[in-house]
C-alpha cells in the first residue's frame, strides 16, 4: 500500500480534491450537473403529477431553483462545498404530497441519467445518491419518529 494516498486520513481539501478526481474520471463535472439539472426539472415540469407541485411552490422562480439544485449537485457528487441550505424543513413545508410521489421523483430522475450521463458509473453515483437522500427527506416527511414507524399524527 505504500505510495497510495488514503482518503480517509487526507486532509479537508485534499480530500475534497481527490473526491472531485474520482468522479471527473466517470464523467461528472460541474458543465454535467448543470445539464443534468436542466434536463431533469423539464422532465418534471412536463409530468403530469409532479408539474403542477413544484410550479405552484415555485412560480417565477425557477432560475434561481434552477442555480440552487445545481450548487446542491455539486456539493453531493463533489463536494464542492456551494450548497447551504435546509432541505428537510422546505420539503415539510410542502403541502399535498403522499409517499409515492418521491418513486416517481427518482423515476424521472432515473431517466435523465439515463438518457443524458457521460458513464454507467455516473449513473449509479447520482443514482445512489438522490435514492440515499429522497429516503430520509420522505422519512421526515411521513414518518415523524423516524424509527421506521408511521407517526398517528
Ligand atoms: C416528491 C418529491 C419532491 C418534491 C415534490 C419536491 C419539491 C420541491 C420544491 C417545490 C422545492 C422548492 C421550494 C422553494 O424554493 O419554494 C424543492 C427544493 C429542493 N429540493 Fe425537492 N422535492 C422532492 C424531492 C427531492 C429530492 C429527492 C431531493 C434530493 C435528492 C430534493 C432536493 C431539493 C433541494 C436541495 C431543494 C432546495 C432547498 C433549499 O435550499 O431551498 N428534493 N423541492
């Protein structure tokens, strides 16, 4: 093992650095996020359930959603450190959504991965990730104790 550099015991920013490496090599960059964002939210704008959701909550606001989903992305696939943001409360802020809605959010986010991602491995690393964070963010949303348990209200 020696000459190999562990992430583990890097320090922040090369850490930060050696992560943006690994997913440069499969194809993830800030120029694919910003089309992947672009690409996804058409996707959603044009769905027949979730559309009207987001356009309701969010208006003539979609630049800046737009900007702050792309931050987002890059802070997840690279820790780019741009993101700040609450993104529990927003979402339980949100009225008239069920359960379900977030299988069909991953669903047309599959779908742009796989129409528009570099690599297969890009694919998975995206995909991996919204699934991680669409399941605690429905957690917080429908089950309040956050044991697994449907909160009675
Ligand atoms: C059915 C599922 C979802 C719905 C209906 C939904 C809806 C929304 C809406 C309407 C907003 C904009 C709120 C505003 O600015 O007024 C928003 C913001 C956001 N959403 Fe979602 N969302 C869903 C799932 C997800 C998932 C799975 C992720 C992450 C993988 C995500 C990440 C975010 C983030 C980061 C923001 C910005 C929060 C902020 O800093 O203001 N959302 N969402």
């Amino acid at each position: 093992m020696t000459g190999t550099f562990n992430v583990v015991h890097a320090y922040p920013e090369q850490k930060r650095a050696q992560i943006r490496a690994a997913a440069n090599i499969i194809g993830i960059d800030e120029a694919y996020l910003s089309v992947m964002v672009d690409a996804f939210y058409s996707r959603i704008r044009s769905d027949a359930r979730l559309g009207p959701i987001f356009d309701a909550e969010i208006g003539d606001r979609w630049g800046p959603h737009l900007d702050r989903m792309k931050r987002f992305w890059a802070s997840v696939a690279l820790n780019a450190g741009t993101y700040s943001g609450k993104p529990v409360a927003v979402h339980q802020r949100l009225a008239g959504i069920v359960a379900e809605d977030f299988d069909r959010w991953l669903a047309l986010f599959r779908e742009t991965l796989d129409d528009t991602a570099p690599t297969p491995e890009a694919v998975n690393y995206l995909m991996i990730r919204a699934e991680r964070i669409a399941q605690s963010l429905r957690m917080a949303m429908f089950e309040r104790t956050g044991s697994g348990v449907p909160s009675l209200g």
